[in-house]
C-alpha cells in the first residue's frame, strides 16, 4: 500500500483583544513585572472577557480563518480534532460545537486531552488518517480559555497562562514535503504535580470544593519546570538524531511557549542559535494547546518551502513529544 503524507497547507489562529499586562497583575496579587519577565519571559497575555464566548468560539474563528487561507470550504473537511483542557462542556465534546458552528457537515469530529501536549497529539493523530487514505482533508485545533480555570488569587500560577487558539488545515502531501516523523512520550503523574483537582468524576463539585478553590489549576512550578525542561530537550535532540539532521539542517525550532528558560535550554540542547527560534511568550504567555499554532502563524510568512521545523511540547499529564516537518507551503 502506498503511504501518504500528511502537509499543512494553511493556518489560522485567534487571540482575544484584551491584554492583561503584568501591571495589571501587580494590583491584583503580591507579584511584580520584572519577576515575571525575568522568571518566565512574559510580559502580557490575552484574556477573553466576553461572558457569553469561551474555548469553542476561539476555536471556530481560527478554524474558519485556516480553512480560507487553505480555500478549503468547511463541507469539504472528513475530520477536525480539536485538543482543548478547557472544554465548553464536559460533553459534548468542543469539536462537536465547532462541526456545527462552522457547518463541517461531512465530518467526524473529537477532543484530545494532552495539555499543553494537545496540538502536537492532535497533529500527529490527524496525519495518520491522512497516511492511511481515511482522510483527506482534517483540521486540527488547539484552542484554550485558561482564564476559566485559574485562580487569580494564586501568584504562582495565574500569571503564566493566557487564552487563544490556534488552526491547521492537514491535506495529502504530493511532494516531499509534510510530517516526516513523530516521537510522544506519557509519564502518569501520580504527584499530581500539575492538575486540576475537582470537576471530574472523582471529586465531583461539592460546596466543600468550591470553597477550597479546587476547581483551579494547581502545579508544583518547581517540578514541572524540572520535568518540562528534561523532557521538552531530550525529546527534540532524539528526534534530529532519529532523523539525522545537524542543527543547520533544521530551519526553526517550534516550541511550546510555557517559559523562556525552557525554550532556551531546549534550543542550546539542540545546538540552535537563539534565531531559528520562535518565540512569542512576551505577547501571549502559555496558551496551552494555542502556543504551537500561534507561533506558526505569526512567523508563516518567514518560513520557505521545504524548511524543516521542529515542533516539541512538554505538558501535564505528563506528556511530551517532538514533530519533525518539512513546511509544504510555497
Ligand atoms: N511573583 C513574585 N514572586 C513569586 C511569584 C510571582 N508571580 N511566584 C512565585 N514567587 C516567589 C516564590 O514564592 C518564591 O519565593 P520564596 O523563595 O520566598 O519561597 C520565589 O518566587 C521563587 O519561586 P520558584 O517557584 O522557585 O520560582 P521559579 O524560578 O521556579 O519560577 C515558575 C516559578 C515560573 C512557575 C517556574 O517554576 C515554571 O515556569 N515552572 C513550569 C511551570 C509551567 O510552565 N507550567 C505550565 C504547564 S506545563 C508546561 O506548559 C510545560
């Protein structure tokens, strides 16, 4: 059977217009700029303030934006996977209200649970019905509302997350071009080093779980931020190894923006220049799912067909892995 590959042939994104700065910040907690730029390298992050939009709208509009660059109508996509920590609901699923919203009557279409993995999971599942001939046009969508689940109260970990997404339209590749390979890795996190504890099925909202603010993100920053760098380095150096690519070969590195210290010891692992990095943390903070499309979007128009792109995220659960590429849009 012939194997097909999977490109990427437009991308979409959404970015809500409110700018928290980290001024902003200072008058709601005990925190103050330079920490936060010094400590994590963001300085301001988008929020969605309409009550009535939330992760499914940020999801739709970059979707619909993807699918125009692409000239690709909704009714002609097979299968849109969405990967999401924040859902609309717990059922149905988010990518069932974007199929409807933006009228995919055609497809089929399910949420992936990775955190900040989401994006990379999703791409890599949506290529491999592209590979086996089950589809030939999919959308991928990595979309959160982080707002929704922080608490503001919480200077340790409110200040790194922002809402956004971000969309890809995956179609056959006729060249060489695409999704060359892919590397995940899972670590259940029994520490429960970053989680949200209550709303789920075992600890289901109580009066007692509101109270004790459970409905939140919490992490140990510490521990993750050890694992995440670990890991978000390892797996970027194995695959170029994997694929015998020397740091002049790979044009730029993807990274998942969750704090610049990360990024930039995956980079040096790599042996990359701080150039052939995107970086767009200062503008967004960590927007889970949304950070590894919203860093192709904003630097689309630098890439040159044929570059090879690294993608790598690291997230709770824990899950990472790394994407090699060659960018297929000339
Ligand atoms: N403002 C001012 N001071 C603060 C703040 C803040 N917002 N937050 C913590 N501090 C204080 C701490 O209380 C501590 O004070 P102490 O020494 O008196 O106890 C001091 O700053 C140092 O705290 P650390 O936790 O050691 O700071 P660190 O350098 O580790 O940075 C951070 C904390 C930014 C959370 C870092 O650990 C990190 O980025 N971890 C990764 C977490 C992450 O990215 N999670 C997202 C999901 S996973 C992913 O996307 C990879």
């Amino acid at each position: 059977m012939e194997v097909k590959r999977a490109k990427i042939t437009a991308v979409g994104h959404y970015l809500p217009e409110y700018r928290m700065t980290n001024a902003e910040l200072e008058t709601m907690m005990d925190t103050n700029d330079e920490w936060i730029r010094t400590r994590t390298g963001i300085q301001e992050r988008r929020i969605l303030k309409d009550e009535d939009k939330a992760t499914a709208f940020m999801g739709c509009e970059a979707a619909k934006e993807a699918l125009q660059r692409a000239d690709v109508s909704a009714d002609e996509i097979d299968l849109i996977i969405l990967a999401t920590v924040t859902p609309d609901y717990f059922f149905p699923a988010t990518a069932c209200l974007v199929q409807n919203m933006l009228g995919a009557k055609k497809a089929f279409a399910f949420d992936l649970s990775a955190a900040c993995s989401g994006f990379l999971y999703a791409l890599s599942t949506g290529s491999m019905y592209i590979e086996a001939g089950r589809a030939k046009k999919v959308l991928i969508i990595g979309t959160d509302k982080m707002s929704s689940i922080l608490d503001y109260t919480d200077r340790t970990t409110s200040i790194l997350f922002g809402d956004g997404a971000g969309a890809v339209v995956l179609e056959e590749s006729t060249d060489e071009t695409g999704i060359i390979d892919q590397i995940h890795y899972t670590e259940g996190d029994v520490n429960c080093a970053l989680y949200q504890h209550a709303g789920g099925s075992l600890n289901p909202a109580t009066q007692e779980t509101l109270d004790s603010r459970q409905h939140y993100l919490t992490q140990d920053g510490r521990a993750v931020f050890k694992k995440a760098t670990m890991g978000m380095a390892d797996v970027s150096l194995e695959i170029m190894e994997k694929n015998g690519l020397t740091p002049d070969d790979v044009a730029w590195l993807v990274p998942h923006q969750a704090n610049l210290r990360i990024i930039e010891a995956t980079a040096k692992r790599m042996g990359l220049s701080s150039e052939k990095v995107m970086i767009n943390i200062q503008k967004y903070g960590n927007t889970t799912a949304g950070t590894i499309p919203l860093c192709l979007y904003d630097w689309q128009d630098r890439l040159n067909y044929g570059d090879n792109l690294i993608l790598s995220a690291f997230g709770g659960g824990f899950t990472w892995g790394s994407i090699y590429l060659k960018w297929g849009i000339k």
